[in-house]
C-alpha cells in the first residue's frame, strides 16, 4: 500500500544578506512551482540547487525530501526530514510525513512514534490514525490496530479500508462477529476488491454459517481462480460439511498451484 504524502506550503525567504537574483529563494520558488505540478524530479533539481546556495532553510530540505519521497526515495526523504527537524521545523504534517517514509521502508516501529507525534499536535488526522493502525496490525498489535481504525471511521464513516483493516483484526483477535460487521459495511462502501470477500468468509465459517461462507470464497475463486488461501478455506468448509467430492476436487487444485502435499488429505482422498 504506497502512502500519502502531504506537502507543505513553503514559505521561503533569504535566510543570508548574500541572495541575489537566481540565488537560493529564487531555486526554491522554482522547486515549489515544479513539485505543484507533481514534476518531482524537476522539483528536486530545483531544491537541490537551493541548498547548494544556503544550506540554511529547514523548509528547502523538507520541501527536497517531499520531492524523494514522492520518487519512492523513503530513505534519502528521511535524511532530509531529519536535516530540517534538526534546524527546528516542528509541523504536524512533518511528522505525518516522515511516519509516512518510515511506514514505505517497513520500519513500523518508528511510524508509530512519528503518528504518535503528529496526533499529539493534530488529532483530526484521518491518514495518521489510519496508518498508525496499519503499522500496529503489521505489527500484530491487533488491539491496538482496533482502536485506531475506530478513530479512522469516527473521523471519516465511509473510509472502506479502515473498516477491512478493522475487520482483519477483529477475525486475529477471535472477534467474528465484530469481523464480519466491519467486513459487510467495507463491501458496500467498495465491493470492487476481492480480499474482503474471502476474510468475510472465514468470518462467516468461523461463525458456522457454511453456505454463506461458499458464497463468499466461491465467489474470490470466480474473480482469482489462483487465491490459495480462499482454496484452503473452501476445502476446510467442505471437509466440515462432509463434502468428500468437493474437498477432494479442490485439493487437487490446490495441489496444481504448488502446495505441498498433505498427509491427511492424501489418505482421506483415495
């Protein structure tokens, strides 16, 4: 999941009695205009060319480390972000920003801390709940995930991958139907994606209700013949109904997709 990056509105000045024309500010002007324009690689020459002049504005390295970011440079952008929270920039959307970079280069841990940082100044952030609770459910701190995804739909009600991600962690946690609440609302929010459907059905195997459960995975397995896991899922609910014809057909595909031979299975199929 690539996150969003916010840039900030630049404000920059001469921080030196040398700026002359083309000097700092000037290249700095242009890397804002370029970066407004989604032109980050442009932008980044620019900025570049500003610090290069006077190593002095905090807002140019960040304003650079926005530009790399946006390139999928999470760690240049962190050396940048640190260079300019070392001369004292202090933003709310700093610090979702480099939450952001931290979250891209699957250092969760630190994501946290940022996003702690960032809703300390701002807790109106819909994004920072939500990746927090993205970096805590990586994490497997599934409670806590919980309690940031709720903040997430407290702030924005129809916010369909915050009910999934709720969803997930309600299904870790043994709380289906919790699970299966947060999985039926993100489908009518977004009914185009098919990893909802197959959690929904565990949720609703885990909750006895089989038939439902074959719908749901049948339907993942219509829309990706390959989705394993939807496949092993089927073929448990089979097994619970006493399907020996089907579970046996679909082991046999599960087989084709490369999965190893199960023992039990082996001997219940002959």
């Amino acid at each position: 999941m690539k996150a969003i990056l916010t840039l900030l509105v630049l404000t920059i000045t001469c921080l030196t009695s040398k700026c002359q024309f083309k000097g700092a500010e000037y290249y700095a002007r242009k890397g804002q205009s370029a970066a407004e324009q989604n032109d980050f690689k442009t932008a980044l020459k620019y900025f570049d060319m500003a610090i290069s002049i006077d190593s002095s504005s905090a807002l140019a390295y960040y304003a650079r480390g926005v530009s790399k970011a946006m390139l999928n440079d999470y760690a240049g952008a962190l050396l940048d972000y640190k260079k300019s929270l070392i001369m004292g920039i202090d933003e709310p959307l700093f610090f979702h920003n480099m939450g952001i970079a931290h979250y891209n280069l699957n250092k969760y841990d630190d994501a946290i801390k940022d996003f702690d940082k960032m809703l300390k100044l701002n807790k109106s952030d819909t994004n920072a709940y939500l990746y927090r609770g993205n970096s805590n459910q990586i994490l497997k701190n599934y409670a806590a995930a919980v309690v940031d995804f709720t903040e997430t739909i407290k702030l924005d009600s129809n916010n369909a991958p915050a009910y999934f991600n709720r969803g997930v962690c309600h299904l870790m946690l043994a709380e289906y139907q919790d699970a299966l609440f947060d999985l039926d609302k993100c489908l009518k929010l977004d009914s185009t994606k098919v990893e909802p459907y197959n959690c929904r059905g565990q949720a609703k195997a885990m909750l006895n209700d089989y038939k439902g459960a074959l719908a749901d995975l049948s339907y993942v397995l219509k829309k990706q013949p390959d989705h394993r896991q939807a496949l092993q899922n089927k073929i448990f609910i089979e097994l619970q109904l006493g399907d020996k014809v089907n579970a046996c057909g679909d082991y046999q595909r599960l087989l084709s997709l490369g999965e190893q031979k199960i023992e039990e299975m082996e001997s219940y199929c002959k």
